[in-house]
C-alpha cells in the first residue's frame, strides 16, 4: 500500500471556518501522479467526519503542489470551535495518510497536462 506521505509534504492554514491545505510532490516527477489521483472528491471523503461544506482544488505546476480549500472544516471556526485543533494545523498530516494506488503509472488517456515528463 502506498500513503500521500510517500510521494509529497503538506502545510495547512485556516481562515474563519475554512481550512486550507497545500501538498507539494517531494519530486516533480510525481506530481501527475497526484495530480490524477489526489482529487477534490477523494479529499473530501478522506475528512468526510469534519468537512460539511465543498472541497475545492487548484493546481499549481510550477511549483508541483495542488491546495485545496475544505469550507466548514474547523467546527464554526477558532473561536467557536469545540476542536482540540481549532487551527486545523494537523489536518496537513492526517491528508498526508490518504491511501494511493501502488501503480505509478499514468493511463494512457491522461489529459496533455498530467502527462509525466520526460
């Protein structure tokens, strides 16, 4: 079985009751790779306990990262949050253990932009 943690590092951040979470490829290489499989929906049912709201990606390949922004993560919020991590800061970790499929290949198929490169 292969983790998140294997292939890429993460930070978190908050913002009201909004938690914000970027993950960075350890090597450029396999960023098509997360990005293929490391998906809004995938997030989103990884936290599906916590976040009551959408989960929105946006990809950024120049710096091989992918960040998403998880709305009703943090409990109402930090001042409002019951939460022992109001801040959501472990939330980066607890991604980082997302299962992946063991094959580094990409299909095929894959669109022109998550082509691996040469």
């Amino acid at each position: 079985m292969r983790i998140l943690r294997d292939l890429a590092h993460a930070r978190s951040g908050d913002k009201g009751n909004i938690s914000n979470i970027a993950v960075f490829a350890h090597d450029a290489a396999d960023y098509p790779f997360l990005a293929l499989h490391v998906t809004a929906a995938r997030v989103k049912a990884h936290f599906s306990d916590i976040v009551h709201g959408p989960v929105e990606r946006y990809e950024l390949p120049g710096l091989q990262a992918l960040n998403f922004v998880l709305h009703g993560a943090l409990g109402g919020g930090v001042t409002r949050s019951l939460s022992l991590d109001a801040h959501g800061k472990s939330l980066s970790s607890s991604l980082l253990d997302m299962e992946l499929p063991d094959d580094m290949e990409l299909p095929d198929e894959a669109p022109g932009a998550l082509q691996r490169a040469p």
